[in-house]
C-alpha cells in the first residue's frame, strides 16, 4: 500500500494481508477467517464457546446469563501475552484480536446487562485485568486498530462462519465465531452486514473502473444497479432480525466514548497504558465501508454541513483497517480535484449524470433506511439516548440523509436547466435512464417534506417514535411493509 496521492487511487494497491480493498474481495477479508483460536488457546476458545447468554440457543444458557460468572471465568484464564507474542500470522492475530475484544466487552458490560432496568443501561465495569489488557492490547497493535471491539476485524465482517463450507454469504449460511447474546436475532443481524458485503467487490469494481475511465457509461449504470442489490439485500434486515429482541446483545456492543454512564471516566487497561482511562468508539453498522464510499466518489461529502455529528462522521473513519482508511484519502484526493459531479456536467455527460443521480438516490435509501432501523430497533426500545458508536441516536442519520437530500436536489437542478435548454432531452435518453431521472426528480420534494416534519418531531422532549416512522407510511417511503419481520437464522430454530 503506497498511500501516495501523486498516484490515483486506481492504480495503487490497499491491503495488510487480511483485508484487501480491490474488485476482487472488496472490503471481505481477502479468505474466510479462522473458525476458532487454535489449540494453545484452548482455554480462551472454550470460554467463547461457554460465553454467550445462550450458549446454544434456545435451551442452553451461558456464562453471561449469570451475573457476575464471567468475572470468575476471565480469573481463570491464563495469561496468554508472551504466547501471543510469538505468533506471526496475520489471521491468527485477527482470531485473537476478535476473542479479546469479545471478553473485554462482555466482561466490562456484563454488569451493565444484569442491570439495565426499562432499557436504561446500567454502570459497567471500568477496569479490565491485566492478563487479557495485555494481549489485547499487543494484537491491536499489530493489527494498527485501537483494543476495543470493532466492526471490520471483530464484530461483523471478520466474524463469519460459513455453515455450509461450499455455500455463498447469505445470512442464512452463516454462523458468528464469537456471539453475545447467541440468538438467532443476533447472528441475523450481524451476518446480514456480511451478506451485504458479499456485493462490495462488485461496487469497487465499478469504482476502480470509473476512475480509470474507458467505459464509464456503463460502469456509472453497473454501479447504480449494485447500489440497488445492496439496498434490496439490507431490507431483508427486517426477516433476519426481530427488531424487539434488539436489546439482548445490544449493551455488548456499546462503545466507551460518549458513554460516561456506562463507563464514567473510561476503561483502564491494567498494566497498560500507564492505567490512564481509554475512551473509544463502539461497534457499529456506521464502520461499514460501503457508503462512506460512494459518499466520497459520488460527492456528497461536499455536501456534509459543518458541525460536530459531521466530525463524528469523520472520527468514525478511522475505526477502519488501515488500508480502508488510506483507499478513502487517496479516493477523496482524486475526486477532490475531479469532482464526478461537474466533470459530467462540463462534458456533456448528462446521461451519465442520471446514473449518478440514481447512485445518490440509493445512498439516500440506504440512509434513511437504516434510520427507520433505529426508530424500530433503538428508539422502540430503549430511552437511552446515545448510539452504540457514542454519537446521539436522533441527530446522527438525520445530518447525513439531509446532505444527500441537498445533493439529490443539486444534481436535479442541474438536469432540469439542460432539459429547458434541450426539450426532448428525455426522449435521447435510454428508456432506463429516463425512468430514473422521471421518478427522482418528481420524488426529491416528497423526501424533503417527510424529513422536515420528522425533525419537527425530533424536537419534542418526549418524541413519540411511533408517529416518526408513521411518517414514512405517509410518504410512502416505509422500508418493509409494517417493518416487521419473523425471526432470524432458521438453522438455529
């Protein structure tokens, strides 16, 4: 990985030997990870095994269905540090770095769990023991992440395992190596993020090519079509997680930072860093990779306001792998100075500017998707005011949906000033290009409106989260209909 921005990103090469952005893997670690630790951590891969509040769903409870037992399972365990410290694997440091940062969220929000009362959490614990600190700590360093549970390495895409070897990514061929709470809402919910990501070698592909130029008609169309098939597949959220059962493992992945409640001052790691309190981030679908993007390549990262959920936003970035986070400077750097949106403007390109509408019309999609995700799966069950990332649960999507709305409207005035200036202009477009630009542009003015009025709500003291996703039936903008789904995983039923 040069990380050089004289050379476009296009040409450079991001990876550190688990993950490798690229058309061929997209941002999927480059081979399936490893199943489980290997056998000179026995100990720890047992207590995986033992430790989710369903050990084997639904008959079998586990280690964090009992309050306080994992503190007398972590005093147990043996110091693995100069163990750890030998291995030169990449893929082994990731399992190990997956299994400590499990047991450092379960054992420091266990207590947190036992006491969350109406879905107020309660304090958890704010030392973690040096013997798992340590080599937590160790790992995370090889790997160049920060010692608490993340998205990419740990939670979602470096934690699946397939149920049938020769099968495909679909959530319901996948396992998690390690689980929280063990249902089959909860493999459902993460391994949906996995099966999504089974498309991202598909959308950097189409990036990579648009960079490089050539055919870049048809890769502008192939790229809106793979933003539609990620949108189609995140809707089946609602099938693979019940969004009642949410709060069973949610607790488990809340981040230190922005959490005062749960953690006051921060979490010490015994032994490390000079026992000075850490403050970081929590796991969160807001890692992903995918639309932070498409944000940048599209341009609507012009359009983020600046303020402090947008700084948020760009903290987030760097909760990433390394080489994810240089594949977005080196891309922002290129699109910075050949911004997609004028360059197809100043060419003439306006068929392609569809396309590009379409593309930010399914970012759209995916985000206020994912918001009627927290109206159902947060704000129906919990008062609890932060995400699990640390930043406030009813600010944060709104910021984002409101700059592609802004984009969305910009692109539009665009087209509309050529379409007075070239009366067929519709009639040279492709019969799918047209229905693109037909349906977007007299839909724009609906989305406003429907985010208007949510924020309108929002400024309630006692929101009524019903009426706010009542908004999206009203504006014919709901996800699925009644955004009910049945349950999870069925091989676990």
């Amino acid at each position: 990985m040069s990380g050089l921005a004289t050379t476009p990103y296009h040409e450079q090469s991001y990876t550190d030997g688990f993950f490798d952005v690229s058309g061929r893997t997209g941002f999927l670690p480059i081979r399936d990870p490893l199943a489980a630790l290997p056998e000179r951590y026995a100990e720890l891969q047992q207590l995986m095994v033992d430790m989710p509040t369903n050990k084997v769903y639904p008959d079998v409870p586990g280690v964090l269905s009992r309050s306080g037992e994992i503190v007398d399972r972590v005093a147990a365990l043996p110091d693995y540090t100069e163990t750890v410290k030998q291995e030169t694997d990449i893929f082994v440091w990731h399992a190990l770095y997956r299994a400590f940062t499990f047991l450092c969220s379960a054992y420091t929000l266990e207590a947190s769990h036992h006491s969350t009362v109406d879905g107020i959490y309660g304090r958890g614990r704010s030392l973690l023991p040096g013997h798992v600190a340590r080599p937590l700590v160790w790992v995370a360093e090889k790997l160049d992440v920060y010692p608490y549970l993340d998205y990419h390495y740990a939670y979602s895409l470096g934690n699946y395992v397939k149920i049938d070897p020769t099968g495909t990514l679909h959530w319901k061929n996948l396992d998690m190596a390690c689980k929280f709470s063990g249902t089959p809402d909860e493999i459902g919910f993460i391994m949906l993020h996995v099966y999504i990501n089974e498309l991202s070698p598909k959308l950097v592909d189409c990036v990579m090519k648009v960079g490089k130029g050539g055919h870049a008609h048809d890769d502008m169309l192939k790229c809106a079509h793979t933003m539609m098939e990620i949108n189609s597949r995140r809707k089946e959220m609602w099938a693979a997680s019940r969004h009642e059962r949410y709060n069973d493992f949610r607790i488990f992945i809340m981040g230190i930072k922005g959490n005062e409640a749960i953690y006051g001052d921060g979490l010490v790691y015994d032994t490390c860093f000079d026992n000075v309190p850490q403050t970081y981030r929590g796991q969160t679908g807001a890692q992903d990779s995918l639309i932070p993007m498409m944000d940048i390549f599209s341009g609507v990262v012009d359009f983020y306001p600046e303020n402090k959920l947008t700084e948020y936003l760009l903290d987030l970035r760097t909760y990433r792998p390394k080489c994810v986070q240089q594949f977005f400077i080196d891309l922002r750097d290129f699109y910075g100075k050949n911004p997609l949106f004028s360059t197809l403007v100043s060419g003439g390109r306006y068929e392609e500017l569809v396309y590009l509408l379409k593309i930010v019309d399914e970012i759209y999609l995916f985000r206020n998707g994912h918001w009627q995700f927290v109206q159902k799966y947060i704000m129906a069950n919990t008062k609890f005011a932060t995400a699990t990332g640390g930043t406030p649960i009813t600010s944060w999507l709104i910021n984002q949906i409101e700059a592609v709305l802004r984009y969305e409207g910009a692109i539009i005035a665009a087209l509309a000033a050529h379409t007075a200036e070239k009366a067929d202009f519709v009639s040279t477009l492709s019969a799918e290009a047209a229905s693109f630009y037909v349906a977007l542009s007299s839909s724009h003015a609906n989305k406003t409106q429907m985010l208007h009025e949510q924020v309108a709500m929002l400024q309630s003291e006692d929101v009524d989260v019903k009426l706010v996703y009542e908004t999206n039936i009203k504006h014919h903008l709901e996800d699925a209909a009644g955004g009910e789904g049945t349950t999870g995983c069925p091989h676990l039923k």
